[in-house]
C-alpha cells in the first residue's frame, strides 16, 4: 500500500486565497492594509531566495511589504535601531528579521527586541512563553510559522488529534519545540526526541504523528515508521545529483517510508510552501490586534 500524499503546496494556495479575499475586506472596512517588513543582514544566498518569496506573496495578496537590506557589517547597535524603527512605524503590523544573522550580533537579544505583537515569527520570549501557558485572547501568542503550518495539515487530515501519540523529532526552537507545544495542546501525547535519543528508530515506531524536523537528509528510514502513521517531513536538504544544482530531499526516506505510512508529506511541496503562508497569516492576525477588529477564521 502506498501513503495518501499530504499536499502543502496546493493547502498553502487555498490558505493565500482566503488571505487575500480577509485582506480586501479589512482594506475595505476598515481602511487598514496588513504590512510586513523583513529585514536581511547579509548575502546569505538561501536568506536572499526566501526574503524574494516573502515580499513576492505578501504583495501577492495585497499587503504592503517592506524590504530592508542591511550590509554583513552590519553591528548589533544598528540592527537593534532598524528594529526600533520598525517597532514604531504604524504602517509596519509584522517584522521579521531573517535567520541566520551574522556572528557579531546576538540573535536573541534582536528577536527579543521585537514588539512582541509585531512578532509574527513567534520566537519572542513573551510568545514562546504564551504558547507554552496557553494564552488566549490579549494573551494569545503569536505562533511559529512552521510548525504552525504542520498542525495546519495534520488537522486537515487527521482531523481531532486528542488521545493521539506524536513524536517530535528535533528540538530546535524554530520548529521542534513549539512544534512539541502545538501539538500538547491539542492533546496528543507528545515526545521530543533529538539526536541524543536512546534507541531513536524505536521511539518512532510508537508514533501515530511522526513529525521530522532534524535537518539530515533522509535520516527517518522506513521501518522506523509505524504503519498507518501520518508523517510529516520538515527537512529541506539539498544532496549532490547530476544536476549541478543538486536535488531536495526531507529528514525522511519518502519512498521507503511511503510503503508504510497512512499520510506523508513530500519535498518539495508540502511543509515549505506553508511556512511563508502561515507567516502572511500571522502578519493579518498581528494587523487585526494592533487595529482592534476582529482577526478573520482562517
Ligand atoms: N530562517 C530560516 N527559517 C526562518 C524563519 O522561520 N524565520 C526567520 N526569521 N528566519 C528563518
């Protein structure tokens, strides 16, 4: 039997569809225009691809973006202005700051900057914290943009998670620990394993979400994966092909694994295109809270 193929691409379509019909209607309403700035520090080639991505689909469904290109040089002082800047121009309702940034600035202390409302990363400390104490309403968090993505397609699929046992493979607090979060607090029974993990092919075997966020290609084999299992591969690993730009593959064996599993997401075309979908999502949200309308359902 071979898994039903869980399809990102075309889910990120339809969620951009609907932002951009939620987006007339504030502009419409309420006058407001949603407005993303993304600031890169650097030439960091893979950055630059996505910085493109970004402002091409946020203008895609009519929200303005602001695009702010800082050299390598860059210091801590002057990325911290440009954030403060950022932080209070009304016309800017989300800033993300674009990961990785060069060595002689602290990552933390930039993200931490960030008006947490305007965090549409969700890796602030106020909304990390807020995820992980289940924040409602003034107090709900901004969410990671990847792992919302995931539980976006999880719950498309599987609909109720409750009572289910997922296995979170990575600890990264871009994706493996609000991942872990997420999916705790739609009652699932959640383990987070990582590259220490004792016996990691087992630990996976007891999963009926399998999610892969490590960054090694193909790592998860297919008889760690227990059949029926819904998975879900996070990893974008460019490996060496004829081709001279190489070819994408996940953290997963998909073939191998799609023999055993009920549900798979591939790579490319699943969790990637919902990253930048989940991040204009966010910045609609951030938008509707600093303007004091109601966010639209999504
Ligand atoms: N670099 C790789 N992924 C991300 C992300 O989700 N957000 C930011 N800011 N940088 C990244």
């Amino acid at each position: 039997m071979s898994a039903t193929i869980i399809d990102g691409k075309a889910f990120a379509a339809g969620l951009r569809g609907k932002l951009a019909e939620a987006v007339g209607q504030l502009k419409a309403e309420h006058g407001l225009t949603p407005g993303l700035a993304v600031v890169l520090v650097g030439e960091n080639p893979a950055s630059q691809v996505y910085v493109r991505s970004k402002g091409k689909q946020t203008v895609e469904v009519g929200m303005n973006s602001f695009e702010h290109k800082m050299p390598m040089t860059t210091s801590q002082n002057e990325l911290l202005a440009k954030v403060d800047e950022l932080n209070h121009d009304p016309s800017v309702h989300g800033i993300l700051v674009q990961l990785p940034v060069p060595d002689q600035i602290d990552d933390h202390a930039i993200i931490n900057a960030i008006n947490p409302a305007k965090d549409v990363d969700g890796f602030h400390v106020i909304n990390a914290g807020r995820l992980m104490t289940g924040g409602k309403g003034d107090d709900a968090p901004m969410v990671p943009c990847t792992p919302l993505g995931c539980l976006m397609l999880l719950e498309d699929h599987l609909g109720n998670l409750s009572g289910l046992n997922a296995v979170v493979v990575g600890r990264s607090n871009i994706v493996g620990k609000p991942m872990g979060q997420l999916l705790l607090s739609r009652s699932c029974t959640v383990t987070t394993a990582h590259s220490r993990t004792k016996d990691l092919p087992e630990v996976c075997r007891g999963a009926d979400i399998l999610v892969a966020a490590v960054g090694r290609p193909e790592m998860i084999k297919g008889d760690w994966i227990k059949p029926g299992a819904t998975v879900i591969d996070v990893g974008i690993n460019r490996v060496e092909s004829e081709n001279a730009k190489g070819r994408l593959v996940g953290d997963v064996a998909t073939a191998e694994a799609m023999q055993v599993a009920g549900a798979i997401t591939p790579v490319p075309g699943g969790v990637g295109p919902m990253t930048i979908a989940c991040l204009l999502a966010n910045t609609v949200t951030a938008a509707c809270r600093q303007a004091g309308v109601e966010a639209p359902r999504l």
